[in-house]
C-alpha cells in the first residue's frame, strides 16, 4: 500500500516541477522569440523613417 502512495507521490512531484519548468521556458522563448522578432521590425520602421524627407524645423 505504501508502494502505490510513493509512486503517486513521485508521479505528483514530477508533473509539478515539469509544470514549473514548462512555464519558465515558456516565458524565456517568449521573451527571446518577441526581443528577435522586436529588433527585425524596429530594423525595417528605421529604414522606413530614414527614407522619409518630411523635416520640420522650428
């Protein structure tokens, strides 16, 4: 009896810590895949702003 107890016990602990360890993947390629694709989009909004002649001076 106390053999089954144990293996649900083991069983539990591993889907907690693989929760755990699934939510902090997710939220570190999260932030890389966003900070890759943030410098791909900034890239091409500066290449547009430097083609721009619109200057307004004061």
């Amino acid at each position: 009896m106390y053999e089954i107890w144990a293996n649900l016990g083991l069983l539990l602990l591993a889907v907690i810590v693989g929760g755990i360890l699934w939510f902090v993947l997710f939220i570190l390629g999260k932030a890389v895949f966003e900070d890759f694709l943030g410098r791909i989009v900034n890239k091409f909004r500066r290449k547009a702003k430097k083609d721009d002649d619109d200057f307004y001076v004061y």
